[in-house]
C-alpha cells in the first residue's frame, strides 16, 4: 500500500514539473515573440537572454541564436535571430527563404528608400535584406 502512494505522490511531482517546464516554455516564447514584434519596452534584454536559454537556444559567438522550434513573428517562423545590447537593445529575426514585400506587408510596415520601416509602440521595427540575400525583421528598442 505504501508503495502504490510513494508511486502515485512520484507520478504528481513528475506531473508538476512537466506541466511547469511547459508554462516556463510558453512564457519564454511569447516573450521572444515579443521582443522580435518590438512589444518589449525598453530595459528587457536580460529577459530575452533568459527566455533564449529556457527554449534551450544554440548560441553562437556573435550573438546570434538558433531555436529548436521556431517562433512565430507575425506569423512567420523564426529559428534564427540575433540580440544585442550595446548602446542600444536590438532584436533581430533572420527569416530564410522570405521575400521582402512579402514581411514587410505581414508586419504592416511602411515603405521606405527600398526597406520597411514604422515606429512601433517602443522603438522602431524594420524589415530589410541582410548579407545580401535574407530578409531579416528587426526591432529597436527605445522606449
């Protein structure tokens, strides 16, 4: 009898933890969509950093990460992205294989000199071709 409930109160615990490692996992991800949609105020890149390192994210040395399961950024799917907090906090989602016009609409971004661009609720979100060849959606972070 005294197994059966060691066995059962386990099985709880175990059902506890998952279920929280899968809130942490959900946060997480909101939180990176949101930094890369630039729905972030200012002063989260610690937040990001940690969200990065709960969804397990790959990180190489120049900041760049690389997520297991994609994202979703205006309903595109982001596997990769770049963070900085030099003077500034900047996120930014490499979108492969995306067209411009195509990201620049689904973002609802203006154009502007051959890119897109609008002043978001805190900072300024953009869309432009990057390494010559992919599309990448960028956040600046200033309020």
């Amino acid at each position: 009898m005294k197994i059966k409930r060691l066995v059962l109160i386990a099985a709880s615990i175990c059902i506890g933890l998952s279920a929280h490692a899968k809130d942490a996992k959900l946060a997480a991800t909101a939180t990176i969509e949101k930094a890369l949609s630039c729905e972030l105020p200012k002063g989260k890149y610690k937040t990001v950093q940690k969200a990065l390192s709960t969804l397990g994210a790959k990180a190489s040395k120049d900041g760049e990460y690389t997520l297991s399961t994609p994202v979703n950024v205006f309903g595109l799917q982001v596997t990769q992205l770049s963070i900085s907090n030099d003077d500034v906090e900047i996120y930014i989602a490499t979108l492969p294989g995306a067209k411009l016009d195509e990201v620049g609409k689904t973002a609802k971004l203006k154009p502007l000199a051959g890119d897109y661009s609008s002043n978001v609720a805190h900072g300024t979100l953009s869309a432009a071709i990057r390494n010559r060849t992919e599309v990448a959606l960028s956040c600046v972070v200033s309020k």
